[in-house]
C-alpha cells in the first residue's frame, strides 16, 4: 500500500467567465520511506498541488488516497480526522497559534495525531528547541520559527509530510540545518512532499517531479 497516492487530479478556478486550468491529469505516489520534490516556476500549481494532497481542497477529477484511504470529496469532518490521523503540514507561515509557546503548540500537535511516534519533549529536544521552548513564536527567529514548525509537522506521527517550501525564509546555514533534521526526522514508514523553489533542498530529494502550466513535465 501506498502512503500517499494521487490519480489524475484535475483542478479549475473561474475568472469571470473563464475556466483557467491549475492541474491537469497530475498523478503522483510515493513510495513508503520516499521524499518527493516538486518543483517549477511561480504559478505552475504547486501549491494547487499541495492543497488537494492535504485534503484542503478537492480535485475537479481525480482523487487522493492516504495510507489507503480515499481523502478527497469527503465531508469536511471525516477530511480532518483523515488529515489529523495522517498528514503534518509544514508551511511558510510556520503552522504555529500565535498565543501559544513552542511547547504548547507541538503538545497540542501531537494530541489531535496518532500515538506511537516521538514525544514532544523528544522532538523539542531533538530539533533543537530547548533552549525556546518557553517561548512565543513572534519572538523566535527564520530558523527557530522552521524548526518549530517541523516539530509541530511531526507531533501526530504523520503517515505523510507535505512541506510548502519550509527554507524559503531562512539563511543557507540554517537551510543546511533544516534539511538535515528533514532528512533525519521525516516519517520513515511514510512519505514527505516538499514544494520548493530551492536546488539545495531538491537534491536533497529521492525523485523531483516538476510542474509546467498544471502538468507534469
């Protein structure tokens, strides 16, 4: 069985009286263990992608399975349990409650999940974070708000990880960082997805997958 498993999505928005194609016919599955890039030019759909592996949006045709379960043109509710169960999602904008500490965020992260993977205290520790784990995310720096972020990704043991270009707003040192506790961290059973704009972290991948206009190229 597949972790991660999308078939022919196709994906649509209106403008006015026209239909502008964002996906068109874009399968991709990964492989237990796998980390996938997926790369192209601004406006290439991307994060379309992204949004309906996350099951934050559906597909107009097509569907995606997570760890052999159908995610897309579910009920709202059923769609987050599914995403709780088995998606971290790892975003530019870090994930994290603002009124919320480090640690209360990834403890709060791993409660909605599932039980059996690392501990909170165990990846606080592990992705460097002690030493701000008392603290609130406007007070933490490009890497620490990353790493933070990846904490929280990882908290409910995540069957996939979908990462939405998570270096893009950190140095190179501490790009090197994150990548290396990407590769050390990510869910090994499972499947990582990192949309990023960046070389670095593309070779740093198993396979890159690039989109041109909505399609695989």
């Amino acid at each position: 069985m597949m972790p991660l498993e999308a078939r022919g999505l196709h994906r649509f928005y209106r403008r006015g009286g026209t239909e502008i194609p964002a996906l068109l016919d874009v399968s991709l599955s990964c492989r237990a263990g796998e980390t996938v890039a997926v790369t192209g030019p601004s406006g290439s759909g991307k994060s379309t992608l992204l949004g309906l592996l996350a099951g934050l949006d559906d597909p107009d045709g097509g569907a995606v399975h997570v760890a052999g379960r159908r995610l897309s043109h579910q009920s709202p509710a059923a769609a987050a349990r599914l995403r709780a169960e088995h998606i971290g999602i790892l975003t530019q904008s870090s994930g994290l409650f603002g009124h919320l500490s480090v640690q209360e965020n990834v403890r709060f992260a791993a409660s909605l999940g599932r039980s059996g993977g690392p501990a909170p205290a165990e990846l606080i520790e592990g992705l460097g974070l002690r030493a701000v784990r008392h603290s609130t995310p406007r007070t933490l720096s490009g890497g620490e708000t990353a790493r933070a972020g990846l904490a929280v990704a990882l908290a409910g043991t995540p069957t996939v990880l979908l990462a939405d270009e998570p270096t893009a707003e950190v140095s190179k040192d501490e790009e090197a960082t994150i990548l290396d506790l990407l590769g050390r961290w990510r869910p090994g059973g499972g499947a990582t997805v990192i949309v990023t704009h960046s070389p670095a972290v593309a070779a740093r991948a198993d396979r890159i997958v690039h989109l041109i206009d909505g399609r695989l190229a």
